[in-house]
C-alpha cells in the first residue's frame, strides 16, 4: 500500500543514507504511537537500501524475546553475509542466553549477564571494516524490545561510527509501557535524528481509499473511515482490505460508502494489542467487557491492577486510534478484543463485572447481560434480578434475553413455588416465538391445580392448554380459576374467556360457574372488560349486531397488542368483519401487524397475519388472502403452531380454490395437522375449505361429508353460528350438485332461520343459495336481494357470484338485456378478486344463454347480418364501452378505421351511435373477452 504522508520522512531517510555513503555515520530514531506506521516506512527505505547496493543488516524487537541476551544481534548477523566467525559466535551466545531463560519468559527489562566484550568489539571492527567497500544500514525495528546485551553493542557501535558509512535506523513507540533501560537511554542521548509519525488525516484517508475503492467512495466515506481508525494506519488499511474483499464478492450492487467491517480489522485490532506486554491486553479486555461502563475506576477494579496503570494503558489505546473517549470507536474492535478471551476468562470476568455493575446500582439488564454473558449466577443475589430484567427485556419485545435470563434463574434457584413462576414466565417468553416450546413447559398444570400459580402466571398455563388443543385440562383449570378460591382478576378473567372463544368459539355453559359467589360474580360483572367479554359472545349467539360492534371497538381501543391481549385483539377483529365491517378491521389488523413486524415477535405476525388472510378473503381480495396466508403460515409451522396451524391452511385451500389453483390448493391440505385442531374452530375452518375444493372438482360426495361432520360438530358443541362457519348453505351446494333442490331450500331456510346469523354476507350467500333452490321466476329478486346484503358486507367474490347468478336468470326468463349488463358487472367484480374460475363460468353461461336466445332474436341476428365480421367485431367493442383508440389496440387497428367501420354499422343498423347499438352486440363482446382470457 502507497505511504500516504510518509513520502517527507522516506525522503528524509534517502538523504540521510546519502550522506551516510559520502563517510559520515549517521542515527535515525523513527518514532510513533502503536501502530502508526514505523514498520511499515522501515520496510520501505530498507528496500531502497537493498536497491542502491548497501549492506543491510535487519532485525525486529520482540517482547517475548526481549530476555534472550544477544538475541537481536543474532539477527543482525544472520540478515546479511558477515564472516562466519562473528556469525557463529553470536549464535552460539544467543542460545546459552536463551537457554537460561526461565520456561514463563523474562520480564520486560532483565538483569542481564554481562556479555562478552570482545564479541561486541569484534562484531563492529567486522562492520567497520565492511564500511570501507560500501554504505552499511542497521536497521532495527521496536528498538524498546531489544534485549541489554544488543543495546551495549549498538552503543559500542555508535560510538565509534562517526566516520564511517554506517547508519544506524530504529524505530521506537513514543510512549513506552516502561521505564527504558539505562543502555538505551544512554543510546537514545547521543547525537541522533528524530522523525515523529503521526496520525493520518482525513486527507490522507481520502487518497488511499481513492486508490483502492475510488473516488466516489472516497468523496463519500472518508470521514467515516479517518473517525473509525482515527487515522491508525494498520487499522486503515485492514478496513480498506476488508472493503475491497466485500466488492469482489459482488458487494451489494454498488459502491460502498459505509464501511464493511470484517476479519482484516478485527485482525488489525488484535495485532495492535498484542505488540506491546500483556498489560495492555488485558486493558483492553477490561474495556471491552465493560463497554459503556468502562472507566478507568471500574477497569481497574475490574482487572485488580492499578489505576495509574489502567490510565497509562487507555491513553495508548486512545493515541493508537482504538479507543475514543474511552469507548472503542467501533463495535467490531470490541467483539474482535473479547472473541479473543478464553471461555473461562470470559466468563469470569463478566461475572466480575455484574457484581461490580450491581454494587453501583447499574440498570437490572445491563448487570444481567453480563450474567448472561458468563452463563454462570454468582449468588442468590442474581435470581431476583435475573427475573426482574427478563420482564424488562419482554417490555423491550428482547425475547432471546428474556429467556436467557429466566433459564439461569431457573438454574441457581432453589425454592420450589419460586421455580413454578419462574417456569411459567418462561413459557410466557417461549410462546412468542415458538408456541410448542412453551406448551412443552406444561408439567406448570400441576401447580396450577394445587394453587400454586398466581394470575397471569396461572393464565399463562391455560393458554398453552388452549393452543396446544388440550380442551378437557382447559375447561377444568378455567373451573378452578373461575371458582370461588380463583386467582382471576375481571380483566385477566375475560381475556382467558376470550382466548377459549378464539380456538374453541363461542359454547355457552363452557365452565360451570355455580360455585362463584354473589359477590364475586357482581364485581366481574361490573368490570367494563368483563362486560365486553359477555357481549361478545352472547351477540354471536344473539345477533345484537350494535353491542357486538361496540364491544369490539371497546376491545381494540383498550388493549395494547402482547402476549395476553392477542387473542382479544384477532376476536374483535373477526366480530368486526362478521359485522360487515371487514375494511375498518383491515386497517386496524394492518397497524397491529405493523406493531408485531416493528416488535420482532412471529407468533404475534402467525395469527394477526391469518386474521388478515381471513379478512382479504371476506372482502374477496384472493390475492391477499393468499400472500397474508403464505406469511402466516412461514411465522408458524406445524411444528410450533399447536391447533392454529389449520386457521391460514384454510383460508389458502379457500383462495386458491376459488382462483382455479386446485393443484396448489390440494398441495396445501398435504401439511401435516394435529388431530386435535378438528376438536377446534380452525378445524371446523379447515372442512369448511376442504369441502369446497372437494365441490368444485367434482368430489361432491366428499365435500358431503365434509360439510355435514362440519354441521354436526357446531351442534353438538353449540357454536351453531352461521358467521364462523356456513355449513348449512354449504351442505346446501353440495345437494344443488347432487339434485336434491327441496334438501338444498330446507337448509337455508334453516340457515336464515337461525337468530346467530349476524351480518350481511351470510345473508347475502343464503339468498343466493335460496335462489338457486328455487322457482326460476323467484330468483331474480331473491339474487337482487343477495347482491344488496354482499354489497353491503364489503365481500366482492360473493357479489360477483351473485351477479353471475342473476345474469344467468334473466337469460332463463328471458331478459336478455338485463342480462349481459349483469354479466358484464360480474366479471368485472370477478376480475378485480381474480376468480378465475368465476371468470370461466360467466363465459360458459354467455355462450349457454346466447343459444338459447337464437330463436327468439333471430330478427335481430338477421338484421346484424349485414354486417361485415370486420364490423360486427368493432361494434361489439363499442358496445362495451371501449373508445376508438382502445378498440384499434385491441384489434390491431388504426383509429380511423375503427371510425370508418362504425360509420358504416350505424347505417346499416339504422342507429344513431354506439349508445343505440342492439344488445346482442354487447353479449357478443363479453363472450369473446371471457374466450380470449382462457388459457390456451
């Protein structure tokens, strides 16, 4: 990489070097903060000494070498070709050094032996000597690592190279952990040149990025990047690295200009750390560990060494572009800094900073974080804390920290009752992400039978009861809970009725409450929440169509979405759209989706996201159906959706059955089903879809059967409520296929017989069934009748049907006109919920109705004989309304000869224009556009 402003100092050594060959010596001490650049301008000169013919002697300070007496004069004699004498004796001094080390390596500044002083003296008679035939470069990289025996021969040396061609180069930290030794103090006080290295500018971070990702990216980011290495060098160039690997993989599609941090700088991090004692390591794992509470107090309490050390140490990682006002400028360098601990000192030292945090009174879940982080509790003083921030964290919508924090809870305590509500708080977290999780937490049943359980948490339990399909256990903890020792609160109470009505649906006499006391039962029947919960249920049975609305706006507008108010919220929802009000539910269930998207929490999407399948499909949206259903069905899998897997299963079966996708439709009943969600609402839902994909493939008999278990389940459960589930209208279809006409009339007469039949849209659907049944001179008004009540409930697929059906009535009765403008409104309905096979239908019974009507309007079909094909097809165009140009486009003609061919239609037909144009004309144009919709 290009030295961006260190071209001064390499011109500075160039010179230097010149004058060291023209015979006088020359020192050059290189200094910097860590990581600044020394190396890296070393390495550059010493190529140009290697270039211009010098004799280069190189060698590298180490702090785990820095004990081994000679060890860096060993290097020096090995880089480059010196007598073998010297060579050998330096070796050979070196390793007896080495070997008398200690196994845990020496301290940083040793008690040196005292070296050999005639190898030191002939070591530089050799140099001086070799100085005579050309310029000779000692160049010595972290000279603060050199051991004391090379420092007394490089002091030697230097003072006796005045005269001679030898330059001696070193490059040192200018701020030093330790006091230097007395050598090299003495070294660094002879006559010698200094070169300073700073920091990078923005500037200079702006031309390196020019050259490696380009100026636009330059332009763009160098700010970010001088702010994140604070003009480091190596942390510059490590980010630059990690940059331009991100484009060579295909990046995102365009320049990058945010920063991608990756390995090269977390490497470049580490490196940076480990060029200096482990002190400073450690400090910087203090930091790290600490984050956003890391002072130089608490480090240092964190890491039991001495403030001034710790200060000493933050003010090197500051200088060296690390850290920033004590903190690490990016997040990256401290994760890079804390992957590089040992478990066990993780761990460690993260507990040690909970107790600290605790001690100080930090915030309950940043002291949990770190007892999360060392997965170990340090006393019984974490377990209420523990709990205490999981319910923070679920506050917060941060579920992973909430479990984490009540399973370690869970682990260090030892009182029972406290480890029940500890459990059932649990599996409050696990059921918004994952609802079998939380179901598998039930051995909670038996203490809550036992009364061990408090309110919400007993809540909790029979929650899980429900949405694991465990009717039976429910009812009987609902007894408990509902019984004169219960545990209930009114609104927790009705929130857990609500939640039963959701899977199991509105059954009357559900838990025997006979033994609630006077008192009791008039406090709940006082509370507004307990109130609503009544009047929900009760008007589903009732058809108190305006308490039904006000208890369901009262439920929206007073509950916030979580865990305990969903299935409140998704009842309400659902009351609203039975009430004909399926756009004002959408809206609402679209915002509470949001919410749930916004708050990261699937379960919460699974069913706000199959309630909106559910709503497009009652306002004949089929496109929307399907894409809520798909998406609901993503957030829950068999697997983890306990009984409500079969609520977004059946909506699909419904959509793409009615859009002509049998095959799909039949691929969705192939998921895999608990047996007991046929003991629920959603099962009842699940045969409601089945049978009508049954139906319209000709599977009467199976669709039969189907919707008559449908029937005998809501009888028998006493949910016979028409809005969840039209069984009878649907049996009634099947027998209209089979023949059996006063079958099919008895039962939906029944169907609009019943008082629970609440809003328009099953009304609409019995009236059209009704008239299917019945007289053909009947149907007209009975399916003008149905269209009113669809058009009213917001349900386009049904009304379209129903338009369809009366068109077809007219054809038999003989009204013609009235006729094809119904069917020319149906299949536009028809087009907007894409209902395929709708679409299909309409053009068959066009073409039925067009045979039919031949006889009787053979005058009129005379009449249009004189029209040309060419005329017939553009005045059928016009009759439907298209303009000249639109006519032209669709038939692959100009305007003009639309015109032409319209001119000579009008006095032919002896018309006035196109408003006049005979009716057949517009029959005509709706069958071929049904025919030319058809795939091929």
């Amino acid at each position: 990489m290009v030295l961006v402003e260190r071209n001064y100092a390499l011109s500075a050594l160039k010179r230097m070097f010149a004058e060291c060959d023209e015979g006088r010596g020359r020192m050059m001490l290189v200094s910097g903060a860590l990581a600044s650049g020394k190396t890296e301008l070393l390495h550059a000169f010493c190529d140009h000494v290697a270039d211009s013919g010098g004799l280069l002697l190189t060698a590298t300070g180490a702090r785990s070498e820095s004990g081994v007496q000679m060890g860096v004069l060993s290097q020096l004699v090995h880089s480059a070709p010196l007598p073998p004498e010297i060579t050998d004796r330096v070796a050979a001094a070196a390793a007896a050094s080495e070997a008398g080390a200690p196994e845990t390596g020496a301290p940083l500044v040793p008690s040196a032996r005292r070296p050999e002083i005639g190898l030191i003296r002939d070591f530089c008679a050799t140099l001086l000597e070799l100085s005579k035939e050309r310029a000779v470069v000692i160049a010595i990289d972290d000279l603060h690592f050199v051991d004391q025996a090379s420092v007394q021969a490089l002091l030697y040396l230097r003072l006796r190279m005045r005269s001679a061609r030898i330059l001696l180069i070193s490059t040192e930290w200018t701020q030093p952990w330790a006091t230097p030794s007395s050598l090299r103090v003495e070294l660094t006080r002879l006559p010698h040149h200094r070169i300073m290295l700073s920091a990078l500018s923005q500037s200079s971070v702006g031309e390196l990025l020019a050259q490696h990702l380009g100026a636009p990216v330059a332009a763009q980011s160098a700010a970010t990047y001088h702010q994140l290495t604070a003009g480091n060098p190596m942390l510059v160039r490590a980010l630059i690295e990690d940059n331009v690997a991100f484009m060579v993989r295909g990046g995102d599609g365009g320049p990058v200009t945010e920063p991608v941090v990756g390995v090269a700088f977390g490497q470049a991090v580490l490196s940076c750390l480990h060029r200096w004692e482990l002190g400073l390591v450690d400090i910087a794992q203090g930091v790290a560990v600490l984050g956003a509470h890391a002072t130089p107090a608490l480090v240092s309490r964190l890491l039991d060494v001495e403030p001034d050390a710790v200060v000493r140490g933050i003010g090197i990682l500051t200088e060296a572009g690390l850290l920033g006002a004590g903190r690490f400028r990016h997040a990256a360098a401290g994760a890079a800094v804390l992957d590089s601990l040992a478990a066990t000192d993780a761990s460690r030292l993260h507990l040690r900073a909970a107790e600290l945090l605790y001690q100080q009174g930090a915030a309950t879940v940043e002291v949990a974080r770190h007892i999360v982080a060392a997965d170990d509790v340090g006393g019984p003083w974490a377990v209420p804390l523990l709990r205490e921030a999981g319910r923070q964290a679920m506050m917060d919508d941060e579920v992973q920290l909430a479990a984490q924090c009540l399973l370690l809870a869970l682990r260090a305590c030892d009182d029972e009752r406290e480890r029940v509500s500890i459990t059932a708080e649990l599996a409050t977290v696990r059921w918004r992400v994952n609802p079998s999780a939380a179901i598998r937490l039930t051995p909670l049943r038996g203490a809550l039978f036992e009364g061990e359980l408090s309110g919400r948490d007993a809540a909790t339990v029979v929650r899980n009861l429900l949405w694991q399909g465990d009717h039976e256990e429910a009812v009987k903890a609902l007894t408990v809970l509902h019984g004169p020792k219960g545990v209930l609160d009114p609104q927790t109470g009705a929130e857990l009725d609500l939640a039963y009505q959701w899977i199991y649906g509105p059954r009357r006499a559900r838990v025997p409450r006979q033994a609630v006391g006077d008192h009791h039962r008039a406090g709940a029947a006082a509370n507004p929440w307990t109130r609503a919960a009544s009047a929900l249920t009760a008007a589903l049975h009732d058809r108190t169509r305006d308490d039904l609305v006000d208890s369901a706006w009262h439920l929206l507008r007073s509950s916030r979405l979580s865990d305990t108010s969903l299935e409140v919220l998704a009842n309400a929802l659902l009351t609203l759209t039975y009430a004909d009000q399926p756009d004002c539910a959408a809206s609402w269930c679209d915002n509470l989706l949001a919410e749930a998207v916004r708050r990261r929490v699937p379960t919460w999407q699974a069913v706000l996201g199959s309630v909106r399948a559910d709503i497009a499909l009652h306002q004949g949206d089929l496109p929307a159906a399907k894409a809520w259903g798909r998406t609901a069905l993503e957030k829950l899998p068999a697997q983890s959706g306990g009984v409500l897997i079969g609520y977004p299963l059946s909506t699909l079966v419904l959509a793409a059955t009615a859009m002509g996708d049998y095959d799909e439709a039949s691929a969705l009943l192939q998921h895999a089903v608990p047996e007991k969600m046929f003991e629920t609402v959603f099962g009842l839902r699940y045969l409601h879809a089945r049978g009508h994909l049954y139906l319209e493939t000709d599977r009467v008999l199976a669709a039969f059967t189907d919707f008559q278990n449908c029937g005998s389940l809501m009888r028998k459960w006493d949910i016979d409520v028409p809005v969840m589930v039209p069984w009878r209208s649907d049996l009634a279809q099947a027998h209209l296929r089979l023949g059996h006409l006063p079958v099919a009339r008895d039962l939906v007469t029944k169907q609009l017989e019943q008082p629970s039949a609440i809003g328009s849209r099953v009304w609409g659907i019995s009236l059209r069934v009704l008239a299917a049944s019945g007289d053909v001179k009947q149907r007209p008004q009975l399916l003008r009748d149905a269209i009113d009540r669809l058009r009213a409930s917001g349900d386009r697929l049904e009304l379209a049907k129903a338009m369809a059906d009366l068109s077809q009535a007219y054809h038999e009765i003989g009204e013609s006109g009235r006729a094809r403008k119904m069917a020319h409104r149906a299949r536009e309905e028809a087009e907007v919920c894409q209902a395929n096979v709708l679409s299909e239908q309409l053009r068959e019974s066009g073409g039925r109705a067009a045979q039919g009507e031949r006889s009787e309007q053979q005058a009129d079909l005379d009449g249009m004989s004189v029209l040309s094909d060419a005329e017939r097809r553009v005045a059928s165009q016009a009759a439907l309304g298209y303009t000249n140009r639109e006519i032209g486009l669709r038939l692959f003609i100009t305007p003009s000869t639309v015109e032409q061919h319209l001119t000579r239609v009008y006095r032919k037909l002896k018309v006035n224009g196109r408003r006049h144009l005979p009716p057949e004309l517009l029959l005509q144009g709706v069958t071929e556009e049904a025919r030319q919709k058809q795939p091929s």
